[in-house]
C-alpha cells in the first residue's frame, strides 16, 4: 500500500496579479489542509501549452513525490478533457492532473510508461464548491471558465486525502491522449548548403540566456571542445550574417562584447552573454528555429 | 470553545518585487511557527481600495476557516484606524484584519451580521518589533508606514496563537466603520435613449477578460438565451459605435474575431474574446461604466 | 545542543517567470520535507548584489531564527565560493548562504561577529541530483550554471536535517571574504558650497518611494523638527534647481503636489509623494547620489 501523496506541485498560466492561484491554493487547503503546494512557476505565457509542456519535463526530475497540478487551459469548458495520469519512475508514484491538451504528456511520457490514465469526469461535488447545480446547465449554467479552482484542485486534493484515481472517474486510453510534436532538433543543411544542426527555441529566461533543444550529450555536439566557435544563424532571415559563439563552461568566461554557447542547467545548448539578453542581442524568442554549425 | 485559527489569507498591493510581502510572511511565522499562509494575490492596483475590497468579496466564498489578512492601506500612519472584524459563515467564525478604510467590508458585510468589530490600538508591543518606542513619539518617531508589518501582521499572527479579537482593542460600533460605494449594476436608459443595463468594469485579469457588475442570475440576464446578440457601449463614448457580443458558455465558442459574453467563475457577466484581451480590443479597465441591451 | 534551523529565508533575482524559485523549492522540499521555506523577494534587479546585500541587512532583523539563502550569482559557474556564514544574535545563530561575491556581508557584519565561514566544498552527492559526473569535467561537464538549485538549496535543506556547517566544506577566513562598499551617507559641501549631507539612493519600492542611505537618527536628521523643509539636490546634475520637501510623518499629510521626507519602515530618510512615485517625479533610481540641506 502507498499512502496519499502530500506535496501539490502546481503551475500555470494564471500570473500573479489576479487571484486565480491564491484560490487554486485557498482551495486545496480547505479541502485538504495538510498539503504542502510547491508553485514551480505561474509566469507561463498565457494560453502557451507546448512551452508549459516542455518546462514541466524539464522540471519533473528535480521534484519529489506527489501530485503535478498543470493549468494552461485555452479549452476549458468546451469538450477537452480533464485529467490524472499515473505515472512511475524510481521514487515511486507521480498524478499528474491537469487537461487533455498535451500539456502533461511530453513529462509523463519521459518519466515512463503510463499506468493509468482517468478522466476527471466523477470527481465529487462535495469538493466542487463553485460548480453549477445540474439544473443550470443549458442556459448560463454555473461557472466553466476556472477548473483550476473547480476541477483540478479538488482532483489533486482528494488525491491527497486517499481517494484513487479511479475513483475520480473513468480510465482513458492512453493512446487518445493528446501529445505535442517535440522541439526541433536535428541535423540539416542550412539555407545556404552547409551542414547544420537545426534547432529550436524553447525557453528564454528572465536574464536573457535562450535555451535551445540541442541536447549536450548529443554525439556531434559532445564531441565539441571547449572553447571552439560555433556558428549561429537564425533559420527565418536567411540572409542575414551568422553571429559566433564561443562554447564555454560558465558566463564570467565571456568578454563584454562576446556570445558564448554554454550547457544549461538541464543539459541542453543554451546561447547566452555575460549579464546581458543575449535573447535581445540577437533577437530570439521561444519557438524560433535556427540553425548551428562549425 | 472555538479553537484558534492556524490559517491566514493574505493580500495587499504590494507587489512582489520589494520586501514587503516577504517581510509580513517573516513575522507571522516569527510570532505564530504554525501558521499556514495563503496569497491571495499582491499584485493589487497600488492604493485602490475599492477594486482590492471587490476582490476580497469574491474570492470569500472559496477560503475555508482563518483569518483574513487585507493591506491596501494609502492612510498609512495617519488617524485611519486598524480594525480586527468577525464575521460568522457556515464554516465558523472568520477575521478580518486591515485598516478601516472599506477595503474589508464588502467582504464582511457579504458574509453576515459583523459579531464584534476591534480597533487595533491594544495589540501587544512584544510582538511589534519594528515600532517606535514612545518616547521618540512626537519628532522622527519610528516606523509608521509598514503597518502591514508592525500591526496587522502581528494581530493576525495574535489571533493564531489564541488571543481574542477583544484583547486587541476596544470595540468599535460596526456603524461606524467605512464603507465603500458598491459598483454601478442598474437598469437605466442608454445616452441614445434605449434601455439599458447600466454596469461597471470591476476587474479586467491577466487574459483580458472584462468582469462586469452584472450578475447572471439578475432575472433579465437569466432570461437571455444562449447564443443572444449584446449590444455593448462604453458610457464614457456616448457617440461611438456600439460592438456585438454573442452569448456563449465557454471560450471555445467564440470565433478568432468574436467577442462574447460569459458567466465567469463568480456568477458574473464577462466580455471576452477568445485568446485574445477583450479589454485591449475595447479600451476597457477598471471603474469604466458600460451599457448593455438587446 | 542547538536544534537544527527549519525555517529557510529564500531571497534571490531570479524572478517568477522562470521555473528557478519553483525548482529550488522542490529541492528544499524533496531533501528536507519539513523545511518552511518563507520568500522575502525575488524580484531583486538582476545581477544586483549590492542592492541585494542591503535590502537582506535590513530585512533580518525582522526575521525568525533559520537559515537565509541568498542567491545573485553573476559568478556562478566561475572560481567564486560558496558560502555558509554562521552568526549569532540574541534569537540564536544564524546561517547565511550563497556565493562569495559580498551578497551575505553586509546582514553578516550587521548581525554580529563571524562564528565561522565554511566554503561549501563538500556538500553531498546525493543532495546534489543536477550535478555532473566527475568524469565528464573538462568537456561540457554537467549544469554550472544553477547553483541555487544544485549547491545551496542542498546545503541548505542538509543544514535543516542536522548537518553541522563544518561537515558542508573547509573553513574559510572571514577576512577574505568579499566585502561590498556601503552606501554613501556623509556630511559634505554641495556643488554650490552649501554644507549638505551626500546620501545615496538604496532602493525604490513599487510606490515610487525613494529609500536613502541617511539614518534618522543620524545626530542632524534627529534635530530636525517634523514640518520643517529639506532641499533635495541630485548630486549628477549640479546645475538643477534644488527641489523642497517638506518633512513628515505620515504619506496622508502630503499634499497632491507636495514633496516629503520621511522616516521609512527602517529608519531610513525616505523621500515620498502621496500616491505618487517621488522616483518619476525626481527622476531617481538605486544608486544615485543626492545632496541633501535645510
């Protein structure tokens, strides 16, 4: 037997000037007051599904156990499911509960094989505080528009009270999930014929630093030494002159003037300057391709 | 015999930038370890107590027991008084505490009869450590513009530990206490003589989306079906053209070039489009006063 | 025998967009579940240490016993050390730590002696999942980039578990550590030949409120009598009229086109506006040098 899990962690799209997260959080603890809820972040761009993906399978590995809560919910209260996805990998099991917009899928899948996979469609009223009774429906109705606050939170809630997942509603195929095309990140010839690797922008963080999709441990890019200049190109002006990157190990190895390209903190290409954007030097933003070579 | 609350509901305008939230979470669990504490938000418009007092309205319903910790406060320091308010719902008793200049009473007087009111004047030094001491009263003096720290957070953190509302302070008569004109939602007639539904914009959250003062179970509203044209007119544009709203349950509905009017999460009519900021596309923020017929 | 700390103080500038405060509080969570991690800011400019190191020293004195994790590391990744500063005060000892770049010494010096400086050379493996294999150094090694996450937050949480700091790493002499310049704060003549006091801008709230490195109860500052009026000269533009403040007690006595000097929440000379940001009116930020007489 494994008891309840009582760690939420939660991210969103729901920013921090409104009261959506303070409710979600007002919410799980009326439900279950024990929980501990780790926000990993709410500063998601609004509706960006596919980047809300790869930061939760970028983050999964560093959490402990406990329920993932992932709100970025362009659909909600049209016909997209909801849902709890049972997933394992070696510090037991994880719930991922959230829509059936791809949002959890590119985590889970990384974490391992899916054991089970529920759509939220008998999670009890009880928690459901703010929902519509049955006889609204067709007309106004009661509210659709925060399932984070009315479906969601109460799912991770009652996981966290002891109730299973399949208690909470009816198992969905694994295969009808939705699942987002991965980043680009391969190799390729560039517009003007060389080889290349093609790759994608999938983060920019608050200091500028542009993460791509190229992981490190690639053969071609493993094989890289320290210290060699790479060459960037953006795949969208072709053409435009290619900048160089000086591959090293940490920022302060940068020159004021200077790119570099470095590991990131999660094993992936990062372009970056030395406490400057190098996302405003060169005009890069998240899902922008470009192309490297050397 | 009531136990002490262990939870408190926390929000201001103070942004997250400065200290001053993390601040007021060092103090309470300085004076109360066992205290959980819930943001509701600080991303508040800088001095709007009106607007933070609506907030606190309508995210009521969804907080279980505990305090309510309220600092929207521009009369910091001044002779506004610092009031501890109690108010029973059906889940207990609840306090409210912040300065008495409205911020708090929607709320209250939302939730029932107020069962005691207190002017924070007798909270206990000990607990204050930034404040003056007495003697220095009169010139510099020591800190009076961080109430939220050196008052409010200690009463609240009080109150946890087990003190009584009336060992704060003296009583105040709840007639007394300020109140704040609730938002413009009447039937009128329009500028161009048509009747009309006269409202306000009383929130517009990080999407766009306009929150109006019209409630959805206001019989005219509750008459109008599904799938209904709206005639919108900013009141301050008495010649503009008016725009069409199409009724829908859920975003989902709406065209990329649509906007509709919805139920939103608190019973309240909202103008929306879909992934996009109605309130941009329509020049809408808060306080503005709108019409509505069809 | 000292009980191991459980409350972790968490300031840094790596803002809440990215995933970095979410990720270092499931570290904090995962090695030491029962850490109450409480955020004083994350909002700090980036790369601003000095700033940092001013806003942590007057933070702590409001601060419950525990251990502060400070994190503005433009160095991060290079040849600076990370640190665990233990100091005591009359709550008990205190651990302080982040990088060697001067972050910490300000709140350390302002506390008390140095008990002991340990360079965290030694904290575990196991605490460190994001770390790099040690044959894979020298080529592009794992993450040198997210300290936060793989060094101090694990050195925080072992602190937490019972870890003395002694058992993180090798001493270190508290005289080689890096010292930041105080703010400017000195009695001298104007560009104009007044006498004057030099002050220094050391932060500017979301209010617009302009913090200065002047004390109140600085011997001149504590003789002025409230109501009296104040030039105010920026030290960058000799030339410039000299502005007038008028000194106060509270926002509330300000006029609408007034300009105060008051004592703010740290027994600094703020200068304020009512409802206004005396920083746009003035055009001042962090850092810039004003002339203050009367």
């Amino acid at each position: 037997v494994v008891s309840p899990p009582d760690t939420v962690h939660f991210l969103s799209d729901y920013g921090l000037r409104d009261e959506f997260v303070g409710v979600v959080h007002a919410t799980l603890h009326r439900i279950a007051p024990h929980v501990h809820v780790v926000d990993l972040t709410h500063g998601l761009r609004a509706f960006d599904v596919r980047g809300a993906g790869l930061l939760l399978a970028r983050v999964l590995p560093h959490l402990g156990p406990g329920v993932i809560l992932g709100v970025v919910d362009p659909g909600v209260g049209g016909s997209r499911r909801g849902l709890c996805i049972e997933v394992h990998d070696q510090s037991g099991p994880r719930w991922l509960v959230g829509p059936d917009n791809g949002l959890l899928m590119a985590a889970a899948d990384a974490t391992g094989p899916i054991a089970q996979a529920i759509e939220l469609n008998g999670v009890p009223e009880s928690a459901r505080r703010g929902t519509a009774p049955a006889d609204a429906v067709g007309r106004w109705s009661g509210p659709v528009t925060f399932d984070g606050r009315d479906l969601f939170a109460p799912a991770a809630a009652a996981l966290c009270r002891g109730t299973l997942p399949d208690q909470l509603g009816a198992a969905a195929d694994p295969d009808t999930l939705i699942r987002l095309p991965p980043p680009v990140a391969e190799r390729g010839v560039s517009s003007d014929g060389r080889p290349c690797l093609r790759a994608e922008v999938t983060w920019v963080d608050r200091f500028g630093n542009v993460k791509t999709s190229v992981a490190v441990d690639d053969e071609l890019v493993a094989s890289l030494p320290l210290g060699s200049v790479v060459s960037l190109a953006s795949a969208g002006s072709p053409g435009s002159d290619p900048v160089q990157l000086r591959t090293v190990r940490a920022f302060a190895e940068l020159g004021q003037d200077e790119l570099g390209a470095m590991a990131d903190a999660d094993g992936h290409l990062a372009i970056v300057a030395a406490q400057r954007s190098a996302a405003l030097l060169l005009d890069l933003g998240i899902g922008d391709l470009v192309e490297l070579w050397w």
